[in-house]
C-alpha cells in the first residue's frame, strides 16, 4: 500500500472515530434532568440523591414546552427550563429530609402533577447557620387537632348583601366582647363569628362588617401581598386570577372530563371537580383559616387540587389563605 | 450555444484532477455527516436546537436548493459524504485504485430497475412522513443512519454507486434540476471518443475507476446521470473531458421522452405545492394530519398526497394536452412536454425554501454553539435568539422566483413544443394556473 493511501486510511478513521467518540464521551458525562410535560413523563429522573452540605448541581432541560423548576419550602427563584437549552441550578441543603421540587410554568392541563422529589441525607448542620431555608412545619396541622373532616361541605347559611367592609367593622367592634386571640379567628369561620355576633345589637351588613374587620386584624399588608404572590404563581391557573376558578386550564379540565383526573397508570378513581371559585361568599363564609389550612396542606384528593405541604412553609399558606378570604372582604376604603 | 471551458484553467483542472482536494472534502462532510446522525440519536429531541435538524433540514437544505442544484447542478453529489464508506470497500482504496480488486459481487444492477422509479419512490416515503421527519431528531438521525448503511450495502452488492444512482431519494430531483444548471460535464470531441480504446472513463484504468455513476461520458447530452465525480477526468487518457459553463436550462432544449423523468417533475411540483400549503399554510388540520403518521387523518392527507401527484396534476395535463395536434403518441407528448415543469418546478421549490430557511435560519447560529442541547456554549452563540432574517425581502423574491419560474417554463414549453411539432399553450395555462395557485398558498 502506498504512503498516501495509508495515511489516508488511517485519517479518515481518526476522523470517523472521534466524530463518534468525542460526542458520546461529553454526552455521557452530562447527566441531563430530562422534562416533558406529565402526559409524557414529567421530571426524568424524578428522584435526586443529595448530601447535605454539599452543594447540588442540576442541568435541567426541557424536551417539549418551557417548564419551570423550583423546590418547595426553600428560599429560592424559580428557574425555568426551556426547550432544547440547559438550565443551571445549584442547591445547598442543610438539613437532611424529603425535599419536593415542582414546575413552576402552567405547562398543561397535568401541569400540577409534575413533582419529584430530592431526598437529602446526611447530619444537619447547626441549625444557626442555617440560611436560606425555612423550618418545616413541625406542629400537627391546626384541622387535625380540631378534628375538622375538611372533605365535608361546609356552606355558610347566611351570605351578606354586599361585600362586608374592613373599615366600618373597626368602629363598631371598638367596644364589642369578641375574642381576639389568633386561634379563635384560625377556628372559626366567617359566618359562625358571624352567628356569635347575633347577641349583639348590631344589623346584619354591621355583624359582617366586624367579621371583616377581625379578619383584616388577623393579616398585615405584606401578608397580603405575599399571599397574592403566591396565589397569582401558583393557583391562578386553575382558580383564576380573580379567583372565580375559571383559570386557563379550568375550561380544559372541563373539557377533559374524567379522564383529566385519572390517575397517569390509568386508574379512574378520581372525581372531576371544577376548581374551587373564591368568590362564592357561600363556600367562603363557612370556611375557617384552618379547614383552608388542612385543604392546601394535604390537596383535594382526587380532585386535581394539589398537595402543598411539602411545597409552602406554613407562613407561606397562612398568607395565602389571608389572601384568599380578600376575595370576600373589602380591605380597603 | 456558446460553452466556457472551465477545466482550460489550470488551478480548476488540477484540483479537480487531484484527489486529495476531493478527499479532503468527503472528510469534512462526512465528518459532519455522521455528527447529525449522533446528534439526531442522541441529543435533545427539540427539534429547533439540534444539529441534525438545523443543519440538515435548514442548513444543508438552503444550500442546496437555493445554491448548489441551480448554479452547479448535481454539484452536491460531487461532495456528498454518502458513498464514501461504501466505495472504501468496494474498491479497496481511497485514493486510486488498488493494485488487487477486493471480490465483492459486483453485480450488475437490474435491468427492470434502471430507472429512477425507485427514487421517486424513495423521495415519496421520506415527503409522505416529512413533518415527522423534519422536525424529530431521532427519525432525521435514523434515516440519515439508513442512507449511509443502504449506500455501504449495496456497494457490496452491485457494482458502482447503486444507491446514488438508483436509490438515493435526493439524487433523483437533484438529477432532473441539473439540467437547469449553468455546468456540465462534457466530452471536448467526439471522435477522440469514438477511437479510444478501451473507454477507461467507463471501464476504469490504473489513474482512476470506471465511471461511478454507470455513464458512459462520451454519450453525455444532459447532467441528469453525471454525478460529477470528476473520475472521468482522471481516466481519460487523451484529456477530452471538460467542465463548461454554459446558459442556464441547456439540456432543456432537447426534451427528455421518460415517463420516470416526467413523473418525477410531477413529483417535485406536486409536493412543493403540498407542502406550501400543508407546512406553511393557515389550516390546522392539514398540519395535523401529515403530523399524526399512523393515524386515519393521515391516511387520508398521504391519498390526498398521492393523488394529487399521479392523479390530479398530471391529469390536468394530459387533458391539456389532449387535444394538440402532434404526429407523437400521447405518451411522449406527455414526457416531452413535462419538461417545462421542470424550471417550474425547480422555482416553486426556490420559493417555497426561501420563507422558511430565511424564517429559521437563527437557529443555525445558536445550533453552532450547542450542536447537541448539553448546554454547550461553543463559540458563545448558543443564547441567540431566534429571530427571521430579511422578511421584507421575502415576498418579493418568492415573487420573483415564481414569475421567473412561469416565464421560464413557458419558454421551456414552447421549445418542447417545437421540438416535437405541437402546440405549446395548453402547458403554458397549466404552468400559469399552477404558479396562481402557489403564490396563493405562499404570500
């Protein structure tokens, strides 16, 4: 074989071989967090081992649609996942635990069902240094000690006329017996403070008013607005923006039926509820900040409501529940 | 007509006669080559953000229609990576032949195929899956995968280049379009030819192998066939091989009488209009369904497809037809007239690559620094974002392209005609009707 021939040979090969080889090798070495939307898998994997202290690198990329990635109960910006491009993020754990991370873009109508989790071992660090995290809840949750069955309907009998104002409330409840400790207001819905208030020799649209006042004493402004944050992030897309629960997937839900709330193996053991509508002075007078507390903490099962225990810090649901009765109650002048 | 001869310069002749130039080229694309099939196999399935779509589908296509098939004809083939694995094997060497042959079979290819009816076939498969294919890195990577391993098969199988002449479902329109191309591989004298002895330029001699493309160079009257390999050049042994320019649609003017060829160029004017309307039209459900492969929606738009292509249009035409006076027989009017859909053709393809190379051609400069969706970030383009290039000059030159296309059909129609003795009007209503109906579907 000639000199030429040879050298040829042996370049092409060269060339064919690391063509092959380089890509592979660099593939194989980026371990991808692949993300489609639930219908197709969701996260992939869905469960990441971590360490605590030792800081996590994910590389996140989307394969269909623009996703989000956050993980619950950690101070952290939302990062979002766009198709075909990789998302850095890196994560410092100090204390061990079960870690839930969700998407944070409405990417579908199974959008709320894409979880996954990170599970963090290790010892915890001094829990002084501790920074950028929350503490988990550590109480029972408040409808658990009272013994509420919050699947139970819970309609107030009575609705006002018009929507009870804060400012008016104040006045009249300057010299009223009420109860001002934070876990009557927790216990009790709108409408049975209501009720109690019947003693009284205060007209209906008064009474309402003093419950708007008392819950109004219960929040601040930035509890409100943090709530609002939360609540525009996170539930909007099925409760709407103006929580009247016609967000942009509640048609979609609709149109799905059934078959949007089966489970993703198949099983139909779910029931389709459209999504709650905040406004109905009905279903939100009746409703105590705990029973509110146990739906958000634990989900509406089999109904397409998610569980945010594992996603909000309890501060983080008592605002948005603060929020939540603002639907009701006028706060302002 | 008047013809410049290209290889009189120097420096053109010597790189073309060299084979290392060539080589060097055949690396580099199929270097390319097999990088699109990995990244179609292996990186993200997004299909704007991986090589193999970018650069096969909006890349390589822009060039090649736009560029390489109407100034170099077959210009292409004469780079294309495809065989080269495959002719390594087949005859032993890279460079010149070996002084020992490999025995591989060698055999002739059948007689009842030596047409292009299995390219019309093969380009028909990939168009009628072509939504899926274009835009799903794993399908591009896989048939890509198929062309290159059917290519390295059936050197082993049959003598020269099979697949390329036969098979290959791009070489087939890029064959019929050549004839447009301002250069040709021509012999200088015939007579030179008439006397050589042994025709090494078909049968090969110890400076290079017999022509790949199964053509005998001194019978060449249109590019069709040339794959512009430049073999022939080095065989020659009296220096008769020559590459002209030459006014554009020279082979036209002596029509061809091929029922494969005519079909062809239905083929190509039927989908390019298929394809206006499907991939960049406003209906939803034509999209759907040429998307939903296996479905019944599917099913329908691939018969809608089909007939529009061996039905419709040539039936059109043939109606057109019908009732010139002409001493031929229907069936070679038809092939003979079908030329003019060959200009035609070629611009609609022109027009209908322009919108949505010029549309997605940003992708190519993000593609360059992250070829595979890792999060590369090569060259520090990988975060451009897309954008469309140059879209006010994008319905004026698909104008262009198709007013261009119909006057250049209908003089194409008009020598067919003469040349066969027959009216030239009917083709030339056919061409106008059709370029109506495509700057419909496109602007």
């Amino acid at each position: 074989m000639k000199r030429s021939e040879l050298i040829s040979r042996i370049l092409i090969t060269v060339a064919i071989v690391s063509v092959v080889g380089a890509p592979l090798y660099f593939w194989s070495h980026t371990p991808l967090i692949h993300v489609h939307i639930a219908e197709d898998g969701g996260w992939s994997p869905d469960v990441i081992k971590a360490n605590v202290n030792e800081p996590l690198n994910l590389k996140l990329t989307s394969d269909d649609v623009v996703h989000g990635f956050a993980v619950g109960q950690m101070d952290m910006q939302s990062v979002d996942v766009l198709p075909g491009k990789v998302a850095d993020v890196t994560l410092n754990f100090d204390k061990p635990g079960i870690y839930t991370f969700f998407c944070t873009r409405w990417c579908g109508i199974n959008h709320w069902r894409m979880r996954g989790t990170i599970e963090v071992s290790g010892s915890p660090a001094d829990p002084s240094t501790s920074s950028g995290q929350r503490p988990e809840p550590a109480s029972v949750p408040m409808y658990v000690t009272l013994g509420l069955d919050i699947d139970a309907p819970h309609d107030s009998p009575s609705i006002p006329f018009s929507q009870p104002s804060a400012i008016n409330g104040q006045q009249l409840a300057v010299n009223l017996p009420i109860d001002r400790s934070t876990e009557y207001y927790l216990g009790n819905s709108p409408y049975q403070v209501f009720d109690e208030l019947g003693s009284t020799s205060l007209t209906e649209i008064q009474r309402w008013n003093v419950v708007a006042s008392i819950w109004q004493s219960n929040t601040t402004p930035e509890s409100l607005a943090n709530g609002q944050h939360l609540f525009a992030q996170n539930c909007a897309a099925c409760h709407g923006e103006n929580g009247a629960g016609n967000g942009v997937f509640a048609d979609d839900l609709a149109a799905a039926d059934e078959s949007s709330m089966q489970t993703m193996a198949g099983s139909d053991n779910m029931t389709m509820q459209s999504p709650v509508d905040f406004t109905n002075p009905t279903r939100m007078l009746g409703a105590s900040p705990a029973l509110l507390q146990g739906k958000i903490l634990r989900g509406g099962m089999g109904t397409g409501m998610p569980m945010w225990g594992s996603i909000f810090t309890e501060e983080q649901i008592w605002d948005l529940i603060a929020y939540l009765y603002s639907f009701q109650f006028d706060y302002h002048n | 007509m008047s013809r410049f001869e290209l290889t009189r310069i120097p420096f053109i002749k010597n790189t073309l006669k060299s084979r290392y130039p060539q080589l060097a080229v055949f690396i580099v694309m199929l270097v390319g080559y097999i990088f699109a099939i990995l990244a179609g196999l292996i990186g993200t399935p997004v299909g704007s953000h991986n090589f193999s779509i970018v650069f096969v589908w909006i890349a390589w296509w822009a060039i090649l229609i736009l560029v390489a098939v109407p100034f170099f004809g077959r210009g292409w083939c004469a780079v294309c990576p495809i065989p080269l694995p495959g002719e390594w094997l087949q005859r032993g060497a890279v460079l010149s032949p070996p002084d020992k042959k490999p025995k591989w079979l060698n055999l002739r290819w059948p007689k009842f195929l030596r047409n292009i009816w299995m390219q019309n076939i093969s380009f028909l498969l990939l168009a009628l899956f072509s939504s899926v294919l274009l835009t799903t890195p794993n399908i591009t990577g896989i048939v890509l995968a198929a062309m290159l391993f059917a290519a390295i098969g059936l050197s082993t199988i049959f003598e020269r280049r099979a697949f390329c002449r036969y098979l290959c479902p791009v070489g087939g329109f890029i064959g019929l379009y050549s004839q447009t191309a301002p250069i040709e591989l021509r012999i200088k004298d015939k007579q030179i030819c008439v006397t050589c002895e042994g025709k090494p330029c078909y049968n090969g001699s110890a400076n290079g192998y017999g022509c790949p493309w199964d053509v005998f160079p001194g019978g060449l009257t249109k590019n069709t066939y040339c794959g512009l390999c430049m073999e022939c050049i080095r065989t020659c042994p009296h220096d008769n091989i020559a590459i002209n320019l030459r006014p554009f649609s020279a082979d036209l003017a002596k029509p061809s009488t091929r029922m494969d060829e005519a079909f062809k160029a239905f083929i190509m004017l039927g989908s390019a209009m298929i394809y206006a309307g499907v991939l960049l039209g406003p209906w939803g459900a034509f999209k759907d369904a040429a998307y939903n492969v296996g479905t019944s929606a599917w099913f329908i738009y691939a018969v809608i497809f089909l007939a529009i292509i061996f039905v419709i249009l040539p039936g059109f035409f043939t109606l057109g037809i019908l009732k010139t006076k002409g001493s031929l027989p229907l069936k070679q009017r038809f092939a003979s007239l079908a030329t003019a859909l060959i200009p035609l053709g070629l611009m609609f393809w022109v027009a209908f690559s322009l919108s949505f190379v010029l549309t997605n051609a940003s992708y190519i400069i993000a593609a360059f620094s992250d070829p595979l969706g890792l999060g590369w970030n090569l060259f520090g383009t990988a975060n451009a974002v897309w954008q469309p290039m140059l879209t006010f000059v994008l319905a004026p030159a698909q104008t262009l392209a198709l007013v261009g296309g119909l006057i250049w059909s209908a003089r194409t129609a008009q020598k067919a005609a003469n040349e066969i003795r027959t009216s030239s009007i009917s083709v030339i209503a056919f061409s106008f009707i059709l370029t109506l109906v495509m700057l419909w579907l496109l602007l």
